[in-house]
C-alpha cells in the first residue's frame, strides 16, 4: 500500500509516524524539506520533489498544510488526472464541496484528526464524498485504525467536533494548567503540584471508565453531603 503525505507538520509527522507500518511505503513532501531529515535513511519512506509525484504514486493521499496554504495544493493537484486514489484532506473548514471543485477530483474525503491519535487514543471525524461506495469506505476506516477511534459524521457536524476534539487538547492544557497554577498558590511546589494534577485528572477519567458510573455519582462519591444540623 502506498500512502502520500502533503504536509508534515504536527498533524503529517503524527500521521506517518502513527500509521507507520513496515507493509507500507510512504511518499511525502514538505514545504521546508529540511524538516524531513529525520525520515531520510528509512527505506519505506521516500522523500518527494513534487505534488505530482507524491500523488501518482499514492493509493491514499493526506493533505495536510494549513488552510492559508491549501488552496496552492488544490491548484497543483486539479492539473492532475484523476486515477484509482482517494485524496484525505485534514484542513478545518474546508468543505468536501470546495475541495472536489477546486481540485477535480472525485475520490475526496474529509477528515478531523487529533495530535493525541499519535497515542492511538483520539477521536478522528471522517466524512466521504457520495461517490465513494460503502465496501471501500470500510478499508479507508481500517487504514486509519491505529489513530485510535475513527467516527462517521456528517459534514455540517464537523465545526462543532474541529472544537471539541481536534482542539479539545489545547483546552484541556489550559485546564491544567490552571489546576497547576492554583496548587502553586496554595503552597506546592512546582513538580509536586503538577504531578498531582495530572495523577488526578487521569485517575479520575479511568475511574469513571472502570466502575462504568456517570459524572454526577462521581461528584457525589467526592461530596457526599453531610448530616443536616
Ligand atoms: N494541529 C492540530 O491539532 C490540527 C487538528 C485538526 C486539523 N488540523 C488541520 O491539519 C492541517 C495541518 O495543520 P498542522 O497543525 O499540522 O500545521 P503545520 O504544523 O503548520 O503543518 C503544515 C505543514 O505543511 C507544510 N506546507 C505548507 N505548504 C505546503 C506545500 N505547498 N507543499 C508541501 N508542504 C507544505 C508546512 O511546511 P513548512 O515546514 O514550510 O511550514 C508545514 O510543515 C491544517 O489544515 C489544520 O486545519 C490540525
């Protein structure tokens, strides 16, 4: 199987790194080719010059440059004929209409990956465009396993997930951090306190998931009330 990555970024490296596989041969391209240095003395990752080639010699091809910089990709891949492979764009807002219509192709899908997948453990949307026949979406949907669970939404759906899951983690870092800070100010040290928050907040997620109780058991475990006087 071959697989093009345009764009490795923080969503194309967490891409080639995580769907990485000895079976498979990787063609990828970046702006700054220098970022690619570290993947040049692996056999089944081939470095390319071009969009082109990048594409013709893909099965499946992940764009994944940001959407300032997408519409320069589109343009390049609309001079190329459309062949027997499926374009997966990773771009926020950028709707499978405007895509097929800017790059001529048909075999186009959307989808809204997560960095934490790099861990197998994210959530990541993907919606396909009406042409593609439900036997192949099944392998596009296997393909994609290793980046943890993979969910078919329709496409108006995709905003409010870009949110919440795609840059959910950024808002989880700033609750954290908030947690931390508030340690801090309450007399722990640095480390300490971070090691705390952290042991909490994972703890308490596995503990909902083990004991398979809802949010409010939880908040009651911790604050049962008290004897009314
Ligand atoms: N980051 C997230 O958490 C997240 C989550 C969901 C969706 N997304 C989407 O994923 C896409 C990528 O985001 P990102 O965070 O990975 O951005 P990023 O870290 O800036 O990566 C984009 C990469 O694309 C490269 N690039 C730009 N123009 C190019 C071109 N014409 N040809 C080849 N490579 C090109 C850039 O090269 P340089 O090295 O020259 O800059 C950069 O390495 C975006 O469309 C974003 O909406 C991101």
């Amino acid at each position: 199987m071959e697989i093009g990555i345009i764009g490795v970024g923080n969503i194309g490296s967490m891409l080639l790194e995580t769907l990485y596989n000895e079976n498979y041969t990787f063609n990828i391209i970046n702006r700054t080719r220098s970022k690619l240095k570290k993947y040049e003395k692996i056999e089944s990752i081939k470095i390319c010059k071009s969009i082109k080639d990048v594409y013709e010699n893909s099965k499946y091809i992940f764009i994944a440059v940001k959407p300032q910089h997408i519409d320069e990709v589109f343009e390049e891949l609309s001079e190329l004929e459309e062949k027997e492979n499926y374009l997966i764009s990773t771009a926020a807002g950028k709707e499978l209409k405007e895509i097929i219509e800017k790059t001529h192709k048909n075999n186009v899908i959307r989808i809204m990956p997560t960095v934490i997948s790099k861990i197998g453990k994210g959530v990541t949307a993907i919606s396909f465009n009406k042409t593609i026949e439900k036997n192949f979406k099944k392998s596009v949907i296997d393909l994609m396993k290793p980046l943890g669970k993979i969910l078919e939404l329709d496409e108006e759906k995709f905003d409010a997930f870009t949110i919440l899951n795609s840059s959910g983690p950024a808002f989880v870092a700033f609750i954290l951090e908030s947690f931390i800070e508030g340690a801090i100010n309450i007399g722990l040290h640095a480390e300490t306190a971070k090691d705390i928050v952290l042991k909490t907040f994972e703890g308490s997620i596995k503990f909902l998931e083990k004991e398979e109780i809802d949010l409010s058991e939880l908040k009651y475990r911790v604050s049962s009330p008290g004897e009314s006087q």
